[in-house]
C-alpha cells in the first residue's frame, strides 16, 4: 500500500504519527482525567461545606441542650399545638379573682385560620369591677399564657355598675412534623429570640393538676371472696 | 582526508530541508511525549490526593453525622423552639387593642367623681369614649387634658348635649 509512497514522504508519516497519537492522548486523558479531578474535587467542596455545617450544627446543639428543652416546653405554653380555650378561660378566671373582678358569660368562638397564618378562637366574656380594678384586670391579660390579644373592649357605666364586655383572640398551631436535612445549617438563636425567652418566663403559666392514678384498694382477684 | 559515502540508492535519498523538518518532529515527539507523561502522572497524582482527601473528610462527616444523631433530642427541642417563637412573635405582631387602652388609661384614672364614663368603645384602629360630666369645670379640665396630651393623632368631638339634670354629654372619636 505505501510502496507507492516517496522515501520522504514515509519519513514524514512516520516521525508525524508519534506526535498525532500522543496529541489523541493528551486529549483524552486530560478530557476524562480532568472530569474525574473536577468530579471529586465537587465531592471534595461538598463534603467540606457539610463538614463546616455539620460541626456548627454539633457546637449549637452542645451550647443550648442544657436550656433548650426547657425554653421549648415554655414555648409550647405559650403557644400550644391545639386549642388552648380552656387554658385561657382558667387563667382569665384566675386575673379576675386576683383583682376583685366578676367574669361572667364566657364564649369560645370557632377555629377560624387567621391571617398571620396561625389558628385562632375568638373568646369572649363580660366583667364587673370598679373602674381601678377593671383597668388592671384589663392591662394583666398581656402577662398570661397561652398568649392572647385583646381585640375588643366596651366599657360603659350604668347607675353607678361599671361593665365591660372583652373579646380576646387565643392562638395556636400544630407542632412541626419534619426535622431539618441533617447537613441542614441551624442558627443560633437570635437576640430577639432570647429576649422573647425571657419575656416568655414572666409570663403567668396555667396550672394543671395532675390527678394520680388511683391505687387498688379492692380485691386483687375479683372471683375471690 | 575522510570521504563521505552514500551508498543508499538516489530514490532513498532526501533534501536537506526534509532533514531538518524530520529532526524538528521528532524532537517535538520527545518533548510531547515527556509532557504528557508528566502531565498523566501529574493528573493520578492529584485525582489521588484528591480522593484520599475527600475519603477523610468523609469519614469525618460521618463521624459528625452519627454525633447529631445521637443529640436528636436536642434538635427537636431547638426546631420546636425556633417555630414557636416565630410564631409567637406573629401572634404577638397582632394589633391589639391594650396599646390605645393604655394610651387612653391616663385620662379614664382622671375623670372625676361627679363625672360618669358612659361608654368607651376600643378596637385596635380606634377608639369611641362618651363622658357625662357633671359640671363645667369637670368638662373643661378634660378637655384642656386631651388637648394638651400628645398621644392622640386625631381627637374629633362627634356630638355634644346638655341636659339639666344629668349634666354635659361629649363623645369622642379618638383614632
């Protein structure tokens, strides 16, 4: 087939071929070798930022597990997973023995969605107090829990009887049903949100009793005489 | 005296100026050769160290994973803690009407005796407050109060009677 071919032109293929193989080789090593490098290096920056992310996560976890659960049971006064009426009933009942007040006509409201994106029930009752007794009744709904606004108040005076009628908006949401990623940052909590930890402790919390289980008296054995 | 023998055939012989290109190629052939030898080694040296690397880290990734698994607890508590005081903080963004109660409490407390609060209505947005004072002075020294205070955007005097036997009757419109 090359017989044909001039000596210079067979020196001339042979010394070019070399050149050409090795210039194929260039591009296909650096071609596959490059895209492993860049495959592992991405592995590499990934595996890197989750290492960054992961031993933030450890660090917040260790500083705050002393008073987090704590805090969180507190939260979860404040703002409970369901509807808190009864709560909030006990503890406006509870304001108004401590200031001298009658309550009297006590309404819960349905759930409605509010706007804030939370749940509410719109609660309403009427008092009876002197005028003194009455504002400072009003003015101590701010400091209880489950957390309320006053959204109404009509007062009026009639022959010497001061009444008012209060509609308090209660609120609640469902508790968060997924944790994170695990490689998913978590911040510290913020100044704001400390301070509101803080707020959240002069809060007056409700009081529950807690009824004991009864302990058997009777017969161990019912079929036993 | 050295004599220089060709004893290739005329066809087999080849210019000068081929020569040299030859050369050139094939000198060209060794330094591309030794470039793409280092070149490869240079590429499995670093994807190497580069994998080793990324097996460290990795390990070490894990090794942090199966820590905070171990604090899952404490998560739930921080992801529990951080969506209550969010919301929280919603609930208590939410207009209430304590704010212009309080604004309107100093004024109430000075109302005097002989006067009688009728009827105060509040919402968030406003605020309704009827007075019946029992004598003039009580009517002035309420108004020079509200008129004077600053806590107010707008006080409007919506109606204004007299009655003989009950005294003045004002009502506000406070916003």
């Amino acid at each position: 087939m090359f017989k044909n071919l001039s000596t210079g032109t067979k020196q001339i293929t042979v010394a070019v071929f070399p050149l050409l193989a090795v210039i194929i080789l260039f591009i296909i090593v650096g071609k596959f070798g490059l895209s492993k490098i860049s495959e592992v290096r991405a592995g590499l920056a990934k595996a890197q930022k989750d290492r960054t992310i992961l031993t933030q996560k450890t660090d917040i976890l260790r500083t705050v597990s002393a008073s987090v659960g704590e805090s969180a049971n507190a939260a979860l006064v404040v703002l409970p997973e369901s509807n808190p009426s009864l709560a909030v009933v006990s503890q406006i009942k509870l304001l108004a023995l401590e200031n001298s007040v009658l309550v009297s006509g006590i309404k819960s409201g349905p759930e409605i969605a509010d706007k804030t994106g939370l749940l509410r029930t719109d609660i309403s009752f009427d008092i009876i107090a002197p005028r003194d007794q009455m504002i400072a009744f009003i003015k101590a709904t701010g400091n209880i829990a489950p957390v309320i606004v006053v959204d109404k108040i009509k007062l009026s005076e009639n022959g010497g009887v001061e009444r008012a009628a209060i509609s308090v908006k209660s609120f609640w949401s469902p508790l968060p049903t997924k944790l994170p990623l695990l490689t998913t940052e978590i911040t510290n909590l913020t100044e704001a949100e400390k301070q509101l930890i803080t707020d959240m402790g002069s809060l007056r919390k409700p009081v529950f009793v807690i009824v004991p289980p009864s302990t058997g008296t009777g017969r161990t054995d019912p079929f036993s005489p | 005296m050295t004599v220089t023998l060709n004893l290739l055939p005329p066809e087999h012989t080849i210019s000068s100026t081929l020569g040299k290109t030859l050369k050139l190629v094939r000198m060209l052939n060794v330094i591309l050769l030794s470039g793409f030898i280092i070149f490869a080694l240079g590429l499995a040296a670093f994807f190497a160290f580069s994998s080793i690397q990324l097996q460290s880290i990795s390990s070490e990734v894990d090794e942090i994973k199966s820590l905070i698994v171990s604090q899952e607890k404490t998560e739930q508590a921080v992801v529990l803690l951080k969506d209550r005081l969010a919301k929280i903080g919603m609930a208590r963004g939410v207009v209430s009407s304590i704010k212009i109660f309080s604004r309107i409490e100093p004024f109430l407390i000075n109302i005097g005796p002989n006067s009688n609060l009728s009827e105060l209505s509040i919402d968030p947005q406003k605020l309704d407050l009827s007075v019946v004072f029992r004598s003039n002075s009580d009517l002035s020294a309420f108004l020079k109060n509200i008129s004077d205070s600053e806590v107010f955007k707008f006080v409007t005097l919506t109606t204004f009677g007299y009655n003989p036997a009950s005294g003045y009757l004002a009502t506000f419109h406070i916003l």
